[in-house]
C-alpha cells in the first residue's frame, strides 16, 4: 500500500510580491492589497494543485512574536520581530527534510535562498514558474465556471427551495 505524500509550498511573501510586475506595481499604490491579491492568488493555485499552501512574510510593521492566521484557506505567517522570511523559511525546511511523507517546494527568488533550501532537500520554485502556474490555475477555474455556466443553461429544471416545491405541490393536488 502506498502513502500519497503531502506536497508543501512555502511562498516568500514579499519577495513574491517584488518579482511578480503586476503586484509589485499594485505595492507602490496600496501595499495591503498587493498583499491580499497574492493570498487570493495562492488560494487559487491551491485549489488547483492541492498543493497545501503557506506564505511568509517578514514581521514588517509588526512587533513581537509571531502569529499565524488562515486567509481562503491560506496559511499565513508573520515571522516575529528580527526574523527574515528566509530564516523562518530555512527553520521549517530543516523540521521537514527527514519527513518522508512531504515534499516541500520553496517559492522564492533570492537565489541565495534558492540554493539553501535546495541543500536541504527542498525543491525550488522561482518567482516566474509560480506566476506561470498561477495563471494556468486562473484558466483551469475559469473553464470550470464557463462548465458551469453552460451545464445550468442547458438544465430543463429550475431549482426551487424546499419551501416553494412544497408549496407548489400544494398548489397542484387542490386543483
């Protein structure tokens, strides 16, 4: 019996941001939705992939330890006061290199950081194989909706509450 492995990505948040031109465009005007957009982003490639998907991002602006929360089902991490990305990065690549049950990819494109993590034995995604994947995950969704929308249109049926069939039915038999 085989055991299906748990395919991990950790996205270096802000270096993500500053590689792909149309957030890093949306950062000079408002750095928070540069922010956003790339965790609805991942949410996207997520749902596509399967891969499970946490972004980390450097305590900018923030003080103290770090915290952690979920977005669109996105893990995201918020390293503690004078921890890098990187860092963080680097800690949880070494937890995870004699799992055998992970694969573990690394987005990121600080080529230093590429060559650290692929040391210890994680795999590594620059900033432009990302977007790729990112915008081929975009086409995929949006094909299932156009699915969607086209298999609705051809239905004979409307779909009714329980409430309004029941009240249809009751309708029906008084005649």
């Amino acid at each position: 019996m085989s055991v299906k492995k748990r395919e991990l990505l950790l996205v270096d948040g802000y270096n993500i941001i500053g590689a792909w031109p149309h957030l890093r465009k949306l950062r000079e005007i408002d750095f928070d939705k540069a922010r956003n957009d790339l965790i609805e982003a991942m949410a996207e490639y997520q749902a596509v992939t399967g891969r499970e998907v946490t972004i980390v991002f450097d305590a900018h602006m923030r003080y103290g330890r770090e915290s952690k929360a979920t977005q669109s089902r996105v893990a995201i991490i918020y390293t503690k006061e004078n921890e890098t990305a990187d860092e963080w990065i680097e800690r949880r690549a070494h937890e995870l290199v004699d799992n055998r049950l992970v694969t573990l990819f690394v987005a990121t494109n600080d080529f230093t950081e590429q060559w650290v993590i692929f040391g210890q034995g994680a795999l590594r995604v620059p900033a432009t194989e990302l977007l790729k994947d990112w915008k081929h995950a975009q086409l995929l969704i949006e094909q299932e909706r156009s699915a969607l929308k086209q298999d609705r249109s051809n239905r004979k049926t409307i779909d009714l509450s329980p409430e309004v069939r029941a009240r249809l039915e009751e309708m029906r038999r008084r005649k």
